[in-house]
C-alpha cells in the first residue's frame, strides 16, 4: 500500500467520523502531493460543502471531473452542492448526468427530484421520486421528496404518507417532521403540528422555519414568552428574516411592550416595505399607542392583507376623498364587525354636511338602527342590490378622512337612537323596577380570533352577579341557555338575550337599564353609541381603539374600563368592578 493510499483512508476515516478539519488537512496533502488525484480532490470538496464553503466546494469537485469524468458521484455531490446555493437548474443537470453515468441509483433519482420540486416542475420531480421509491424503498429522502413534489400539485393526503414513511425510516429526519408540521398546521390541527415542529427542534435546532412557525401556534395561544424565545432563535440564525421580525412584533405587542413591538415592526419593514400584514399590524400598534393620524394612514394598507383582499370589491366609482362633494351621492361601506361599524357611524353626521347624500350599506341586524343616524338618507342590507352612487368609502377609512386625533375624536353622544315605540314595547318585559338594573355580556362570537383572550366566560364573572339589590338582565346572545344552565343562573339573571331580534331591540332593552356590563363585544360599542353608562371589561393588552392604560375611552365619554392587570386572569378586574358596583348600589339606597 503506497503512502498515499494509507493517507486517504486515514482521512476518509477522520472524515466519517465527523473530523472535518483534521480530513481536509490530510485531503489537501494529499492534491499538493498528488494534483492529479480525482477523489483527494472531490473528497476535500466534499469537506468545503460540509463547512458551507461553497465556493471553494464547487471548484474542487469541477477539477475532480476534469480529472475524472465518468466518476457518477462527483457529479451527485456538485449538484448538492449547487442546490445549496439556489443554482436549481444547473443542479438538476448535474444529477442527471450522475443518472446517465450510472443508471437507477435511487440516491441520484431522489437528488433529481429534489432538484425539479426547487425549480418549479412538480409534475416531473414526482415521477423522479416515484423511480427513487421503488428503486429504494427504504430511502427516506426519496419518501420526502415526493412528500413535496405530491404538496406542490395539491396532492395533500398522499403528501402526509410520504412524510410519515420518511419519518418511519429516519425518525430524527427533521425536514420531513418540519412538513408534518405544516401538514397538520394547515389543517388547524395545532397540537399535532406542535408536536412535530418541537421534533424537528429537537433533531436540529437551527430549523428556522420549524422556530418561526412554532412561535406562531405559541403566540395564537397566548405563550407569549416562549414565541418570542422561538422567534429570536430563527432570526439568530437568519436576522434578515422580515416575516418573523413582524410576528415578533405582534407576540411584543400582546406582551403590552409598544417600543419593542415598534422596534420589531420597523425592523420588518425594512427589509420588506411592502408587506401589508405588517404594516396593517404596526398601524394598529400606533393607534393603540394614541398616534391616531399615523395609525390611520398605515391602516390603508388592510385592503393588501390576505383577509381584507377576500372582501376587496372593485368599484365603479373613485373613493370619496373627503372634499365637499354637494351634489354627490357616497356609499359607505361596513367592513369589518358590528362594533366597528357602530363605533364609526359617529362620522355619518359629518360626512353628511359635505355631500349631497349618503346611503349606508351594512348587516341586517344593524339596518333598522343606523336607519335613525343622523345623516343617512338610506340603508342598504348588505349583500342587497346597490343604488347609484357617485363615491363609495369603507367605514373604517373615515376616521382618516376627517384627520382624527385624540382630541378631535366626535364625541357628540348619542348618536344612535331608537324608536319610543320600540323602547316602550320592552319595557314590561324588563322586570324589576325599582331596583338597580343591569345588563351583562359574558362572552363574544366564537368567530372572533381573540374570543377567547377578550370574553371571561360567565364563570368568572359570579362574585359580581351576588351584589345584592340588582336585578341581572342577561344580553348574551351565543349559548345563553346553555351557559346559565351550566352555571346553575338561570334564576340568577333574565335570559333576553335568545330574544333579540336585532341591535334596535338591544338598544331597546339598554334605554331600561342603568348600567351595561360587557367584554369587548359590540354591545359595548351599542351602549356608549347611546349614552348608557357602560363597564368594558378588557384583557391584559386589549384592541387599539382603548388604547394603553386609561380607565376611561375619548371615544365613550360614558365608559368605564376595567383591565385585567395579569393576562389571562380575570380575577382581580371583576373583584374591582364589584366592589365599585357595591359602592354605586349603597349609593343608591
């Protein structure tokens, strides 16, 4: 045996082992000695890709094909090593010229298929991977690429089974645990999905995607800390990531640390100015933090976010500007909840004085009450066939338009009225004159993502409900019945929330009662847009319209704000309404 083969095989032990420097050392000993050697060559190049010196990977292994160019698996590692760096096509030629040197290997075949999924051919990557399969059943990689190659082409289930097959023969695969994540995430599946991301994790920590979107699941379930742990381990190893700058940001915000979430917000728009969820989201932050001019302008980016982009109508006609338009008709739009919607009805007035007419087009369950804004010529329901109209503007714009600030917001209260008729057709079926009376909302619609951050849940709300001298109307619309009956109150309170037709019979129902008491629901909106006296009870970090840490809102000058001060715990903002709500009923005595 010569030296030079007992140094190779030294070196190729070392290398096996995973003594990187100590096998490039004698790899490279061995070309000085030797320039001619082929393997030394493509061995050390081998050794660069495995440093991610890719540059230095790529020339070595072309001089060992110079060399050698009937040997397939210089030819397999160069392609490697050019999918490394983006080069997709140039990397699936190299595994084809491997294929064509040595036919059927199901390494190779999967390679390719590898190669075609990153270059945008599923259709044909599917069949390359399909050969891999067959030619190496046991191959993981072969089962993960057609995992991919099947997601591509929508082919979701059959994707899953190659996923779990890779799995099944490489458990600490950890690409393959990643897309079982995604597959189950997509599904809404979220614990399955975290199940797999902390897997993928565990197998390889600097899984960035497997970080970002765990922080993601964490962060919908108000794990805030952890997200952000999650986040900061993906952008240590890519700080350039834009997406998960503003997700971070959103988990800094829930948090209630504005100049962080800010910080975070801006970082992300640097590196993607045009992204619209995130400049959605820092608008809201800026609202929240009382910079309403700033906040409204950002907020026109909604209309590019994937939510508002399936509700986007395209128009016929230009969006009112807000100049005197005398002769004009404008129809404003709803377009989010009834809350926002009755919040923002406060502009119609305004909007009024400077056109010729306005039409509104909203929900049916709030028709009949915006039919009595001042203002509005007309009421369409929404989804009804529209009137002619010379401008259209989205509700929520208004704010906007009218360059709102904190001390411009229109605070001519009530806005909103209702019929004597309508009031007086409640009135005996009210109850409990004489006594304090009050309405209480529990919880929202379960079609709010933040119901369940937002809503206390009737549970929490029972020292409350046992302040003597009150006499409890319940205004929950969602599962009342069963929720009393859950809670043993049916007797406790009475039940007209199954009652109402509409909001013009809950507004109705508050012109009986001296006090509103509700989570962020649009009762709340309903009850301050009338004037009632109104108790909102508020998470940790509540929605931008309340801004920080006041107890009152510019927006309801008869609201009170009661804020949980430990998120997620609503034990202490109902222990302070009570004892509020007795001194106001020993008051009254």
């Amino acid at each position: 045996m010569s030296d030079v083969t007992a140094e190779l095989q030294t070196a190729i032990k070392l290398h096996q082992s995973g003594c990187l420097s100590e096998a490039g050392e004698l790899y490279a000993d061995i070309v000085k000695k030797k320039p001619g050697h082929s393997d030394a060559h493509h061995l050390l190049g081998v050794v660069e890709f495995q440093r991610a010196a890719f540059d230095k990977a790529l020339d070595l292994i072309d001089t060992a094909i110079s060399l050698c160019p009937q040997a397939a698996i210089y030819h397999s590692n160069r392609g490697r090593v050019l999918k490394a760096v983006g080069k997709n096509t140039a990397a699936a030629s190299a595994f084809a010229r491997a294929l064509y040197l040595q036919p059927g290997v199901p390494e190779s075949l999967s390679d390719l298929a590898g190669a075609l999924i990153d270059s945008g051919e599923p259709d044909t990557a599917i069949l390359f991977a399909k050969r891999a399969i067959e030619r190496g059943p046991d191959l993981a990689s072969g089962h993960y690429n057609y995992g991919l190659a099947a997601t591509s082409l929508n082919e979701f289930s059959s994707a899953r089974k190659a996923f779990e097959r890779a799995v099944d023969l490489a458990p600490g695969f950890a690409p393959a645990l990643f897309e079982l994540g995604c597959s189950h995430q997509a599904e809404n599946n979220d614990d399955m999905a975290e199940r797999y991301y902390r897997r993928a994790i565990a197998t390889d920590p600097l899984l960035i995607e497997a970080h970002a979107n765990l922080g993601n699941i964490l962060r919908s379930r108000s794990v805030l800390e952890e997200a952000i742990a999650h986040y900061d381990a993906a952008l240590n190893e890519d700080p350039e990531h834009a997406v998960v700058h503003g997700n971070r940001g959103v988990a800094l915000q829930e948090m209630g640390d504005t100049v962080g979430a800010l910080s975070a917000y801006d970082r992300a728009l640097a590196l993607d100015p045009e992204n619209a969820e995130t400049q959605r989201n820092r608008a809201q932050l800026l609202l929240q933090m009382g910079r309403l001019p700033e906040g409204w302008a950002g907020f026109e980016w909604r209309w590019k976010t994937k939510h508002f982009a399936s509700i986007l109508r395209n128009w016929h006609c230009p969006q009112w500007n807000g100049r005197p338009q005398r002769d004009a008709t404008v129809l404003v739009h709803a377009e989010q909840g009834f809350g926002d919607t009755i919040q923002f009805a406060r502009y119609l007035p305004m909007m009024a004085a400077k056109v010729g007419r306005v039409v509104l087009e909203c929900p049916a369950p709030l028709s009949k009450l915006m039919a009595r804004c001042e203002g509005v010529d007309d009421v369409i329901v929404s989804g009804s066939p529209l009137p002619v109209f010379d401008f259209h503007i989205p509700m929520m714009s208004l704010p906007g338009i009218f360059a709102t600030d904190l001390n411009t917001i229109p605070d001519d209260i009530p806005y909103l009225s209702i019929a004597s008729e309508l009031r007086d057709a409640w009135s005996e079926r009210i109850g409990g004159k004489g006594r304090f009376r009050i309405g209480v909302v529990w919880k929202g619609s379960d079609q709010h993502q933040r119901n369940t951050w937002r809503s206390p849940g009737l549970a929490a709300l029972q020292p409350l409900l046992k302040v003597q001298d009150v006499h409890w109307v319940s205004l929950q619309k969602d599962d009342e019945a069963s929720d009393l009956r859950i809670e043993k109150m049916t007797s406790t309170l009475l039940a007209l929330g199954g009652l109402l037709r509409d909001f013009s019979d809950t507004a109705a129902v508050m012109a009986h009662l001296d006090l509103i008491i509700t989570p962020d629901t649009a009762v709340a909106h309903l009850a301050g847009a009338l004037g009632r006296p109104v108790w909102l009870m508020l998470p940790h970090v509540a929605e931008w319209r309340w801004l920080m840490t006041r107890d009152d809102s510019p927006w309801y000058p008869t609201m009170r704000l009661y804020r949980q001060h430990i998120r997620g715990d609503w034990t202490e903002a109902v222990g302070r309404m009570t004892v509020d709500l007795q001194d106001v009923i020993g008051a009254k005595s």
